[in-house]
C-alpha cells in the first residue's frame, strides 16, 4: 500500500476519495502519476467544459497495485501515467476496460493492441549537446560512442524506467547481445557515475563537466521557464537522434479506464477531452509534450529542430523489453561505475 510520504500537492477533496467515500454524480476520480501541477491545466479544462468535477490521487508510484489490491471496491475511474510501462502492467492484469469511441485523428500507434489504454501526448527522449563543442556530431545512437565523448556523457541511471523505455527500444530493433555491447561501450563515455535527473545533465554540460547527455525534450522547456535553470538550457543545442530504422524513441503520457470504475462514461469524456485540440494544445504549451493527433502545433520551444519521425518499435515491445533492459544495466554494470 501506499504511504502518505508519497502524496504530493493533493487537494484536500481527494481525502474523501481516499477513504473510500462512493463519488457523487459529475465527477471522475483519477489515479494519476502525473504530478498535479503538470495535469491541473486539463483538469481545469474539462472542469469548465462539462461541468464534472475531478478528484486527482497522485502518487510517484504504486498506483497499478493500489487499483489491483482494491478491485472491486476501488473508487478510481482512471489511471493517468508518464509512461507506457503501467498502462501495460494494468492490462496485462486485466484491470483496463475496453475504450469507447477516440478522435478519427488519433495517430494509431498510441492505442494498445487490445484498445484498453492510449497515448495522450509523445515524450521524445533526446540528445543535450554542448554548443561549445562544434567537433561532437550525433545524429545517430551509435554516434555516443565516438572518441571524442570519451569520459564525457553524463546520464541519469541507466535504470531509470525513462532509460529502460529507451534501452527496450533499442533491444526490439539490435537483440540483447548488440544492446549489451553498446551499454558496455557507452560505459567507457561516461564522464561519472550516472546520477541525479536529466536536468541534472544538462547542468553538468554547463558546468563543463560532460559534452552530452540524454533526457526528455520537454526537460528543456522547464529550464527555459526557470531563471536558474535557463543558462544551462541555453548552453546546449538538443539532437532528435535516431535508431537504425531511422526513429526517434518517444514514451508516451497515457490513460485507461479501469474495469471497476463507478464513472465509465465521464471517465471516458475525460479521456475525449485530453485528445482534443484544446487539450493537446495544452499538452504542448504549458508541458513541452508532443500531441498525438494531427492538426496540433508542436511545442513552439522545438521549432529550430525540424521535423523527425517516431520510431515505429511498438510501445508495447518496448514496455515488454524493460525487465531484461535492466538486467543488461546490473550484468554491464554501468550505474555502479
């Protein structure tokens, strides 16, 4: 179960959600692992449009087991992630209702196979490159292996479930025994212990203690919003790198109902609501998130990218690859260096 160290900048009304007390008409209750302050601009949102009230739990983790240990005596609906790993771990213990009707324009890759959970915004990870070092030229994953990154790539641990997303990737497309050669080698790059969070990176390439790191995108837009945090965004150029096939790894932000929800049908308008343009919109201003249907501007902050592809390995590959991506990480030995 869950401790109460663990809960965050929860509203008061969540207690009686909490506790067990049967939710009233026009409201939606969420198990969310998404912090409030990041989802309280959709949640205000869908307030206003329809009326419904919505109670948020937030947790860091524990929320899959939480729903699975209450059954049918959970008061949650829906359970919003920072990633596809839960929303497989829920459907695969049939804790996921089937969706009803989503956006003709939903890109189709985000929905699960068995069209209970789906994508509601793309996180691409992606590569923080120096500006002061014109000589280090990554387009490609393999390209971190070049000599003059030698003792100078930083990364948060390899075990982090960002890193496992981004290692079950790579594992689908190379096979273990290629995935575990290049971890070996991205050992020899690393410039101290992988530590800390991907700003954490960035901040040591400002500090001049790296050359390069990887993290996610929308990282880079929290830096620009935070007057310590900007000069270290600014003294990097991001690299949307690529795999063999030619994709840029994303995770998603996600959502499924679950099968013992008391508010299916608001449960699922909440769900319409956060793939509207209105909503993605949102996604892509206040969060740095890519949206998932078409007609929706990418976050303005990316405009000097350009354009790139998402990978085509299946999200659910890459959540079915995390377990033996992070035994690669604890045989390489690479977290402990």
């Amino acid at each position: 179960m869950l401790s109460l160290k663990k809960m965050r900048h929860v509203p008061i009304f969540v207690c009686a959600f909490m506790m067990g007390v049967p939710a009233l008409a026009g409201e939606v209750n969420i198990y969310s692992y998404r912090q409030p302050e990041l989802l309280a601009p959709i949640v205000e949102g869908f307030e206003k449009q329809t009326g419904h009230k919505v109670n948020v739990l937030f947790a860091k983790d524990g929320l899959v087991e939480r729903a699975q240990l209450e059954g049918e005596n959970s008061q949650a609906d829906l359970i919003l992630t920072t990633g596809v790993q839960p929303l497989v771990q829920a459907s695969e213990l049939g804790l996921f209702a089937t969706l009803g009707t989503l956006p003709d324009n939903l890109a189709s890759e985000v929905v699960s196979p068995d069209n209970d959970w789906v994508g509601l915004s793309l996180r691409p990870r992606i590569f923080y490159v120096s500006k002061d070092k014109a000589d280090v030229k990554i387009q490609t994953y393999d390209d971190v292996l070049q000599a003059s990154l030698k003792q100078r790539f930083c990364s948060r641990p390899l075990k982090h479930v960002y890193n496992l997303s981004w290692l079950g990737g790579m594992i689908e497309r190379r096979g273990v025994s290629e995935t575990k050669s290049f971890l070996t080698s991205l050992q020899a790059q690393m410039a101290r212990t992988p530590q800390g969070n991907d700003r954490a990176q960035v901040q040591a390439i400002h500090e001049g203690i790296c050359d390069a790191s990887i993290g996610n995108a929308y990282y880079y837009g929290k830096m620009l919003a935070n007057d310590e945090q900007k000069p270290w965004a600014d003294s990097v150029n991001l690299v949307f790198a690529t795999d063999r096939e030619g994709g840029v790894h994303v995770d998603i932000s996600g959502a499924g109902i679950l099968t013992n929800a008391p508010n299916k049908e608001i449960a699922q308008e909440f769900i319409n609501y956060a793939l509207s343009s209105e909503a993605q919109a949102i996604y892509a201003d206040v969060n740095s998130e890519f949206p998932v249907v078409d007609g929706v501007a990418k976050p303005v902050i990316f405009d000097a990218v350009g354009a790139w592809s998402v990978s085509r390995t299946p999200l659910v590959k890459i959540a079915a690859n995390a377990k033996q991506a992070a035994m690669l990480v604890d045989e390489v030995g690479i977290d402990v260096k």
